[in-house]
C-alpha cells in the first residue's frame, strides 16, 4: 500500500504534462466538434465537397446565383483574406480555391463583354483542377443560354438543372463508400461526428500514459531506490504489483476521463450501438498502451527516464502518423499501411470505421485481437527482458 | 581562463551521451517515420489519369424525337456524341494544365464496363446511349469520380441547351448550334506559385522547429548550473571569482555549438539522407536552421532564469512551451497553424516554433522575400528579448549561506 501510495505522490508530481496532453486534447476535440458545427456543405454521393472561400465584389443576381450554385456544391467560406493568408490557406488545404468575383460582374457580363471569375488554388491537384471546370462549366453554360436568347434567371435555372448530378450519376447497386480528398492534411470530417471525435483520443491516451506514468515507474527503477527497496520489508513482487496497481488505476481514470468529456460533444449519440463500441475500443487501446508501459520499463536500464519527451513524441507522433490517426487510413498509402498493421493504432483506426459503418462485433473482433495481440507481444517482450536481465 | 572554462562546458556537453543520442534520435527516428508516413501522399494526390469506360449505343431519346427535330439531327450526327470514335478521342484528348491527359477512356459494352468498375479497373462508365440523356455510373464516391461529374455535366449542358432552344425558341437553334463552336473562357485560373507545393513538407518544418526547440533543454542547464541554490555546481560558480554573467555568455556558447551541430545533423539526414524537397536555397535553410537552434537556446536560457522555481519544474515547464508550442504550430496537425493565423495570429508571432516554421515555409513558398525576412525579424527579436530578459533576472541573486 505504500509503494501504491506513494506512486500518486510521484505521479501528481508530473500534473503539468497530463493537463498539456490533455489541453491539446480538449483543443482537438473543440476543434472537430466546431467543424461539425459550422459545416454547410454536405458531402453528396458521386461528387467531392471542398472548403473554398469565395469573394463576391459584385452581389447581383448572376453572381448570387453562381455562390448559390457554389454553396450547394462546397462548403463556402464567404471572406476576404489578404494576399499571404490565402496562399498559406490553399497550401495547408484549408480551402481548396479561392474565388473572386469582380465588381461589375454581371454588368459586363449583360454587355457582352464578361468579366473573368478569378480562381486561385493549386491546380497541380485533382481537388484545383475539378473547382475549375465546375466554375467554367457553370459560368459558359449561363452564357450559352443566354446567347440562345434566354433571360438570365432562365439561363441560371437551365444551367442548374443541368448540372444537377442527381439526374445523371447512377450508383449499379454497389456499395457507398467513405472517401476523403485525397490531399486533405485536415483533422477528418468526413465520417461521422463520433468517429471523428474518437479516432484521435489514441494520442492523448499515449501521450499521458507515456508521460505520466512510465516516469514514475521509473523512479521506482533507479538504482538507489531498488536498493532502498530490496533491503526494505516491501518484497519486490508486492512493489511490482502495487506499481501496476497504481498505473491500472491512471489508465483507466484516463480512459473514463477521455471517454466522459468526448461523450459531451456527441449529444445524442451517446448509449447507442456504436458508442459503446467505440468507448470499447478506446479501453482496448488503453490496457494496449499500458502493457506498451511494460516493455518500456524493461528497458530502463538504458536511462531512458532522461530522454521521456523525446521518447513520448517520437512513439506517440509515430503511432499516430502510421496508424491512421492524424492523417485517415484512405489517404496513406499501401506501404505505409503494410508497417501500420503492426500498430494498435492502425487496428484502432479501422475498428473505428467499423464501427461507424455499423459492423458489428464478429466483423470488429478481429481488429479488437490484434490490437490486444500487440499488447500481449509488448508484455511477453518487456517480461523476457526482465527475466534475460536477472539471469 | 575564458577558454578553459569553454572547453570544460564544452566537454560537459560532448559527454552527455544520452542527450546527445536522444536529441538525435529524435529527428532521425522521426523524421525517418514522417517520410514513411508522408512520401507519396501528394504525388498520389497530383493530376493522374483517370480510367473511364464509355459505352456506347443505340439507345432511346428521353424527349420525344419529333419534338427535337433538327436539334435531334445535330445531335444524332454531331462528330462528338454520335461517332463515339470520336467522342472517345475528344475525351482521351482532355489535358491537365500540366499537359497530363485526363481520362484514359477504354470502350466497351454495358456489361464488360460493368464488370471493370466492379473490379475498380475504371473509376466510372460514360453511357452515351440515349444522347439525349448522358449518364454517369460510379461506385463511390471520390476525386476522380467528381471529375467525371464535372466533364459529363459539360456535355449534358450542351445537350440541355439544344433541346431546350429546340423546344422553345427553335428559330434560334441554328445560332445556338453556331455558337457551341466558339469556345468561350469566364474563368482566370490562378495556381499556387512556390517551389515545393506538398502540405506534408510542413510536418517537416515542424520536425525542424521541434529540434531546435530541443535545443533549449541544454540551454535551460546553463542558468541551472549558475544557480547555487539549484546545483552543487551553481553553488561552486557563485563562490568562484568568475563574473556570473560571463560564466553564463561562455557556457550558452559552449551549449549552442554542441546544439548547432546536432541540428545540422537531423537537417542534412531530411534534406540528403531521406530526399525531403523543403523548396529555396539549401544554404539559407542551414542558415535559418542555425538561428532557429539559437532561439532555442535563448529559449531555454530564459526560462532557466524565471523565479525561484526548482530545476524540474523549470524543466517541466519548459517541455510545455515545447511541446504546446509544437502543438499550435502543427506538430500533429500542419493546419493548425494556419488556422492560428485565421484567428490569433499575435500567437503565430510570440511562439518560437510557428516562427521559426514560417520562415522554412516562406523560404519554399515565397522565396528570399519580405514575409521570410519578417520571419527572421521575429526570431531575432524573439532571441534578443529571450536573452535580455535571462540576463535581467540573472541579476543581484544573493545567497545568505551555501
């Protein structure tokens, strides 16, 4: 009881990393809940929906018509933003074009004599490339009918008929698919609230297991104080028990405490089916991560107590990047996916997208295995090592 | 004296092998696993041809033909929708800016596309049977199927518009049918201008800043070590006739050289070991990276500085500018930085590592210009003050017994 005790003594005393990691989670899941909130484009069947701003200098019906248009197809942000602003947003995609519609857009347009829509993005990507005939398309169409001696609300409302693709793109029966843009670096909004919310709770529970509780067992390591201890009446077993009794109790505290503040931003969602696989999974990754602690420990004989931030960015940032937690599992790929696979992070992704297209446990038990495969295999690891070190 | 004690700091820090071995483990590991992670996403992601099946057909008019009539002739013989030949060719001709085709268009009947779109051999079947009603068959949803949205849409406006005329203003069918061989340009295309386009470069940028952040662990150890009542050694420098802030100039030197090399070692294994295109002069991107590293031992020497607090708190605190700093600049989200600029951009001005991120981004993206000298006008001034302000607090510190 001491040792657990005094276990968090020590681990109170490592506070500052765990509110870090857990402010960087708080700020995340804000930031997800908020693109949920904001979001006024909806991603339909057959064709891409990208964040783009839009600059209408002129406001008239032509060009209201054509943000209108743009609107239906895109999440439109309708904002001026100066000249560096707006490479630095094309270039981390936080939107994919930026279009200005000039004053007197449509005053040229009625006198034959069109102005011309101006469209920035990186037309290097597919994403560029498909706004660009969207706006060409929408705009000659408009023109055409015009020139065929319709008015201009008949010409909009010709132009949108026709390339409303509803009336065009058949799905044969086959199944729908979630798909992200394929040069999005952005936080996923494309699944549903739930999977984006917990796909990337992995993070703040490796970070804060990592950095709160692996230092702490390794207190317990250093050679003055297992001197100290071995001499003492505490055995060595009753120490280790206690020490994983102490790091049981964090990780699952972590758990319960990720698990309750995530749940507040699901609203509804909470209790159903799919929830409940997903906290699930989340507790299947934490028990993960502290067998991870396990094999860790193992190795403190190679003063790796001195280097645990360099130590906790590189497993967690690593975990996440090749397991599909920052950037989704459809944009890495297939090499990166073949080293994933031996990440839990990489099963905890897919079980997550599992989940949200509403598998159910037969077709999760097998990610929830080798998730847990990867526990088992730390833990014989970190147990070999231990029993190679004594003998 | 002044250069033996640099050398004996010197030695100190050569001989801490296990910040030496993690400070570089750090960027080369990481790094290692970043370009794992990130190498072919945006070439994946650039202009690629896209796999079409188009089927070609006899199939019925959805608009009664008698109805259309000359406008079902022009449609019947037009050389792109009737002579599928050609249809195809046109659409096998469509180009990127870049000169790469767009489609790669394969003709076949219903049930062969059919079965290459089951197979995912194409991304979507053109089915021009019914000319008068184009349609499109996909089985997901993507990129490359939103393109073939955008080109089937086009023809079908052209088709919309010809009966449309037909039904309504026939007399001005022949105008209409004139003008769709004026080709007509409401669109100024505008692209990204900057050397190496690929948003996965700034995680890159981040590893960078994160590694000269780094840094500021060694230069934390220097007012640690002057400070009697932190360290034995502190407690030796205060009694010793060296003046303090001389001791600490020598041992913040001795610090940033050791740093500077450890930086350069990271930096030459992204840019010549793993191939990363950060975009710009190389040698201004070693320079940039020097200055980087010395803010961060300026950093470090700051907070070494600040109140009465304990070594390890001051460390703690210390991994929390790092760490929140690295977060709000990108680390684990390259967006995040941008979006700080959207709605705090003061915060993108006052964290060492967004500033030091911007001046790698703006070397690959703007140049040798104002926005990068504006960077380096913020490093520099975040540096000086960083220093001025370690120096003042490292003033009249008296101890009352050692």
């Amino acid at each position: 009881m001491q040792v657990f005790k005094t276990f968090f003594k020590i681990a109170w005393s490592y506070k500052p990393g765990l509110f870090l990691y857990l402010g960087i989670c708080a700020f995340m899941t804000f930031m997800v809940a908020a693109q949920f909130g904001n979001s006024e484009g909806e991603v339909k069947y057959g064709n891409e929906s990208y964040h783009i701003a839009v600059v209408d200098k002129d406001h008239s019906t032509l060009s209201n018509a054509f943000v209108k248009y743009l609107k239906k197809q895109h999440t439109v942000e309708e904002k001026a933003y100066d000249k560096d602003l707006v490479k630095d947003l094309i270039y981390y995609t936080e939107i994919s074009a930026y279009i200005t519609i000039p004053d007197g857009f449509e005053k040229n347009h009625l006198e034959k004599n069109p102005l011309k829509v101006e469209s920035l993005s990186d037309s290097g990507q597919a994403a560029g490339v498909f706004i660009n005939i969207q706006l060409s398309s929408y705009l000659e169409s408009v023109a055409r009918f015009e020139r065929a001696g319709f008015s201009l609300e008949d010409a909009v409302a010709n132009t949108e008929k026709s390339v409303d693709f509803e009336e065009f793109v058949e799905i044969p029966g086959l199944e729908k698919e979630n798909s992200h843009p394929n040069n999005s670096i952005s936080i996923s909004a494309n699944g549903s609230k739930l999977y984006s919310l917990f796909l990337f709770l992995p993070y703040p529970v490796m970070t804060i297991l990592l950095s709160c509780v692996l230092p702490v067992i390794l207190v317990f390591r250093e050679k003055e104080i297992r001197n100290r201890t071995s001499i003492s009446a505490v055995s060595e077993t009753a120490c280790n028990i206690a020490l994983a009794a102490g790091g049981a109790v964090v990780s699952l505290l972590v758990f319960l405490g990720l698990t309750i503040f995530t749940s507040c931003f699901l609203g509804e969602d909470v209790f159903h089916g799919k929830w409940a696989y997903a906290v699930l999974n989340l507790f299947l990754f934490t028990v993960v991560t502290a067998m991870l602690l396990i094999l860790m420990d193992s190795f403190s004989f190679l003063g790796i107590r001195k280097a645990m931030d360099v130590l906790t960015n590189i497993i967690a940032l690593g975990f996440s990047f090749l397991g599909g937690i920052f950037v989704p599992l459809s944009v890495l790929g297939n090499g990166v996916k073949t080293v994933g696979k031996f990440l839990p992070t990489y099963w905890y992704a897919v079980s997550l997208e599992r989940i949200d297209a509403g598998k159910g446990f037969s077709e999760l038990a097998g990610c929830f295995s080798m998730e847990l495969l990867f526990g088992v295999v730390c833990l014989a690891l970190g147990l070999a090592v231990v029993n190679l070190r004594k003998s | 004296m002044l250069f033996h004690i640099f050398i004996s700091r010197l030695k100190i820090h050569i001989r801490n092998k296990e910040a030496l071995m993690w400070s570089l483990a750090f960027s080369l590991v990481l790094g290692t696993l970043f370009f794992v992670a990130f190498s072919s996403i945006y070439k994946s992601s650039r202009n690629t041809t896209i796999p079409v099946a188009l089927v070609e057909g006899e199939g019925m008019p959805a608009l009664p033909v008698e109805d259309l009539g000359e406008a079902y002739d022009f449609l019947q013989n037009d050389k792109y929708l009737s002579e599928s030949s050609s249809f195809s060719e046109m659409l096998g001709n469509l180009t990127y800016e870049d000169g790469t085709k767009i489609l790669r268009v394969k003709t076949a009947d219903m049930e062969e596309a059919k079965t290459l779109l089951e197979k995912e051999k194409v991304d979507g079947i053109i089915d021009t049977g019914d000319v008068t009603d184009i349609k499109l068959l996909v089985k997901k949803s993507g990129i490359h199927q939103s393109i073939l949205t955008s080109i089937v849409s086009t023809f079908r406006q052209y088709v919309t518009m010809i009966t449309e005329t037909a039904l309504h203003s026939p007399q001005e069918l022949e105008g209409v049918l004139n003008d769709l061989e004026e080709e007509l340009s409401f669109v100024e295309e505008k692209s990204l201008s900057g050397e190496n386009k690929d948003p996965y470069v700034a995680y890159f940028y981040n590893l960078i800043a994160m590694m000269c952040m780094m840094a500021s662990m060694a230069g934390v150890a220097v007012p640690i070590e002057c400070q009697a009542n932190l360290s034995d050694v502190g407690a030796r420098v205060n009694v010793s006739p060296i003046h303090k802030g001389v001791y600490e100039f020598i041992g913040l030197l001795a610090a940033l050289i050791v740093q500077i090399v450890i930086t350069m070692i990271g930096l030459t294994y992204l840019i010549f070991g793993l191939g990363i295109q950060f975009g710009g002069n190389t040698l201004v991107i070693y320079l940039t990276a020097i200055l980087g590293t010395v803010l961060g031992v300026s950093l470090g020497f700051f907070i070494g500085h600040i109140g009465n607090l304990s070594s390890k708190t001051k460390y703690t605190l210390l991994t929390t500018v790092t760490v929140g700093g690295g977060f709000l600049s990108g680390l684990m989200f390259a967006q995040m930085k941008v979006i700080i600029e959207k709605n705090v951009p003061f915060l993108n001005r006052i964290n060492p590592s967004a500033v030091i991120t911007d001046a790698f981004y703006s070397i690959n993206m703007f140049g040798i210009s104002g926005r990068y000298y504006r960077a380096i006008l913020y490093m520099v001034l975040l540096t000086v003050v960083f220093l001025i302000c370690g120096l003042i607090m490292s003033r009249r510190k008296s101890y009352a017994s050692l």
